[in-house]
C-alpha cells in the first residue's frame, strides 16, 4: 500500500497595486504601499515619451522651484514635513539628505534629490518599474499620480472615469542664474530681519523699478495654442502676469525689501530680487517669485535691468508648461478615492494640490490606503488637526465653483482654543501649538489606527523667548 501523498503547503499571494507616474506623489506611493508588504507596478513614460518641462528620465524631477518650503513649527509646510517624517516618508527623507543652506526652507540639489529617490524606487524588491505610457486606467487597485503634465490621452480617459471634465492651469519656471556672473558690488547675501545669509539679494531704487516694471509691462510673452486656456494659480504665478495687477504689485509681493538692510545704505531697498542657491556648489542660483513664460530674448532683457544682474548668465531660462488638475470636491473623498471608483485613487497635482510637499504628502496616503484596500482594509483619513488630514478634508470638501489647486496652510486645520483667562492669541504664540497638537494627533492616528511605525521628529525649539514661557500653556490647550 503506497504511502498517500503530503497535502501542498498553502503559499501566500502577495497583493498587487499599480501606480501611473513617478514623480513625487507617484515614488512616494510605490515606496509607501511596498512599505506594507505589497507588490507594486510602477508606470513611468519618461524617458521614453518626455514632457516640455522634464530633461531627465530620473524620478521626482523639480521642475520649478528646488524649494520644498518653509521648515519649523511657524510654518504649516514645516508641520506637513514633521508629519512625513514622523512615519517615514521617503520624499522628506531623500530632501533632508539633499538640502542646501536657504535660510529657514528645505532647499535640495535637484539633482542628487532625484538621484536618491530614484535609486530608492528602482532598488526595492517589491515595485517593479514599467518604463512605458499608460493611456488608459487600468483595471484593479490604481494609484493615479500622473501630475500636472498627464498625457492628453489619460487625462481623457481620467475625465471619462470620473464623469467630470478636467481643468488645467499653467506652471512657470524661474531662471537660473551663473553665480560668477552675479555683481556682488551691488548685490549682498543676507536673509530677512537678519536670518541665515543664504539668499542674494539685488537692490532697486525707484527709478531702476520703474525702468524694469516698463520693459517686463513690454515684453513678449507665451503665446497659447487653439486648445490652450490661460487659467493661472495665484501660488505659482508668472512675474509677468503678477506685474498685469500693477505697477506696485511685484515690489508688494515677490520683490518686497521688508526686512533687507542694504549694507552701503543701511536702509530697506525700494525693491529687491532675490536668488536661491540651486546647486550644491553654489554655482547656479534661481530668481525667486520669477517663474516666467517671457520669450528667452526678452527674459534676458528684463533680468540684465536687475541690479547686479546687468551681466548675468541665464544657464536655464523660465519655461511655461500645462499643468492638469481634477476638480477635487466633485471627485474625490477624503481618503483620496474616486468617488465614481474607490479602488482608484488619485495624488498629487491631479488630485488638486500645489507644492512638492503636497505631491509627496497626497502620494503616501494614497500609497497607504491602496496597500490597506489590497489587503482587505478600509482606506483612513488622517486626523482634521494634521496638516494632511485638514489638505485632504478640503479638497474633498471645497467649494467646487471656480476651486484650484491647495497649497497646505494654516486655514485648514481648526482653530485652537484659547485656554481659560486668555483674551486672543498671538500668531507667534499660537502657531507652535497647532503645530505639536497637529503632529500628536497624526501620529497618534498613524500608531493606532493605521499601525504604522511612528518615530517623533525632533521637537522644534521655540523661535522665541515669549513662546518658551508659553509652553506650558500647551499642555492644557492640546491635552
């Protein structure tokens, strides 16, 4: 009598989500959704199909500004980024390791930043990287990051899944200057009320303005084809179209001299252009508020009439691009699921965001509750006090008529209530508490809910005396 034969021992399947686009929300997702043990396919058209604004196949390319924003509890960016790396999200991750000194923002080499995040994307066992166009959503579990320069073909079939038509609005990049070229017998490094020397600043009496206002009032601009429709977002808005709103516009907005002491004058400019340092080296620096869609020759024109830039070296000029986005409250929960399909999740720029850090931020929830559907979990919304939770609660609940893109802000999270005896707030004073509740309650949310490994950031010191001694209040207000 033969002996029966061993029953199969059961092997485990590994569950499979797909990801369109490798920028910051889409490498953010892969990396997020194979930190939890699912297998991920990766789609990414470059370098084969390119963009007008890409000139790398690398991942997380920075097209604009190599700024990730403001860092510290007095900024709402600055909550986002503790946020990130309280649970490890590789976009902070790659950015902290990359940065270069500007002042009180996370400033990264573009290059080296790509580099990392690429190398992090292509190297993990679980994402398999197709180096190929998606025209059409695929069926299953997708993560939809395609960004602000989604081909025309799935913006189409995007449009046609989610019932509504899609919008678009145009990005501009700002020059970059040749440091060498840069006159430092009129320009001067310094940083605002006499923080970190990290920005090149170029001074302006009125009369310079008033010439330069003139030639950048003057200058030929972007052209749109037929099908183009010029809808520019206030947070990314090219100098040109900034100085359409009149003559004092810039010098109120991106050339404020407010708290710039000319060192030969000892007094605050009539405006000021100042540069951000691009590169490691210190080589290259780029115009910061200067995205521009002006022709090359007159973009050179009006940056020679900057003072200290009479000579300067354009080594890339301001390019203009489409950038695509959905309208979000009529598409989306909160949790970053179609409402027309929730195994289809959509971040970054699509999803009707603005900034890097809000790409990367979008892409790790969508990764996380992609992997948590795969696995026969329910998608989660971070806490209303987080910065994340208070950016995904307003694009799902915004008010659709004429809505575009959200950068994250103080206006979306709830308001702190003043502890007993306490007349009002001071926004020194109060920020920094709704900061460490916001943290707390997204890491708490992230540890218990979610089940998620939580390592606390380092804890900001306290920008100034008066809020040391307020400290304390904290615990009362947030407990």
């Amino acid at each position: 009598m033969s002996s029966p034969e061993a029953a199969p021992i059961p092997t485990r399947t590994v569950p499979t989500i797909t990801v369109i686009g490798a920028g910051l929300a889409g490498s953010e997702a892969a990396l997020a959704a194979a930190s939890l043990g699912v297998r991920v396919r990766l789609y990414e058209m470059r370098p084969t199909r390119m963009t007008p604004a890409h000139r790398s196949g690398n991942f997380a390319e920075l097209v604009c500004s190599n700024s990730l924003g403001g860092e510290g509890e007095m900024q709402s960016k600055g909550m986002l980024q503790a946020e990130l790396r309280s649970v490890g999200g590789q976009i902070v991750a790659a950015a902290d390791a990359s940065r270069l000194p500007a002042g009180n923002a996370l400033a990264v080499e573009r290059d080296e930043f790509s580099g990392r995040v690429t190398e992090l994307v292509r190297q993990h066992p679980l994402i398999e990287v197709l180096g190929e166009e998606v025209t059409a959503v695929p069926e299953g579990i997708t993560v939809i990051a395609s960004g602000p320069l989604t081909s025309d073909a799935l913006a189409a079939d995007v449009a046609r899944l989610t019932g509504s038509e899609r919008l678009s609005f145009y990005d501009a990049a700002a020059p970059v200057i040749a440091a060498e070229s840069i006159n430092f017998e009129v320009a001067w490094k310094a940083g605002r009320y006499d923080q970190s020397a990290d920005y090149i600043n170029c001074p302006f009496t009125k009369e310079e303005y008033l010439t330069f206002f003139d030639a950048l009032e003057g200058a030929r601009a972007h052209t749109p084809h037929d099908w183009e429709k010029l809808e520019f977002f206030d947070g990314c808005m090219p100098i040109e179209e900034i100085a359409r709103r009149g003559v004092d516009t810039p010098r109120f907005g991106p050339m404020s001299p407010k708290g710039l002491d000319n060192p030969r004058t000892g007094r605050w400019p009539y405006a000021v252009a100042q540069l951000r340092q691009e590169d490691r080296e210190g080589r290259m620096w780029s115009l910061v508020g200067f995205q521009t869609g002006l022709k090359w020759g007159d973009q050179k024109t009006v940056v020679n009439l900057i003072p200290g830039l009479e000579n300067a070296e354009i080594v890339r000029y301001g390019v203009m691009h489409r950038n695509t986005y959905l309208n979000a409250p009529q598409v989306l929960e909160s949790t970053l699921q179609l409402r027309a399909d929730p195994t289809k999740l959509v971040a970054g720029v699509l999803a009707g965001t603005e900034g890097y850090l809000e790409s990367a931020a979008t892409g790790w929830l969508a990764g996380i509750n992609a992997a948590r559907l795969a696995l026969g979990q329910p998608a989660l919304t971070p806490p209303a006090e987080s910065m994340l939770g208070g950016l995904t609660r307003y694009l799902a609940s915004a008010n659709p008529k004429g809505f575009q893109p959200m950068n994250v802000n103080w206006a979306l999270v709830p308001e702190l209530p003043l502890p007993e005896g306490k007349r009002k707030w001071g926004k020194r004073e109060k920020r920094p508490f709704m900061f460490r509740r916001g943290l707390d309650a997204f890491m708490g949310w992230a540890e218990q809910e979610a089940g998620l490994t939580v390592t606390p950031p380092p804890v900001p010191v306290p920008d100034t005396e008066a809020e040391a001694q307020a400290a304390p209040e904290l615990q009362a207000v947030t407990r």
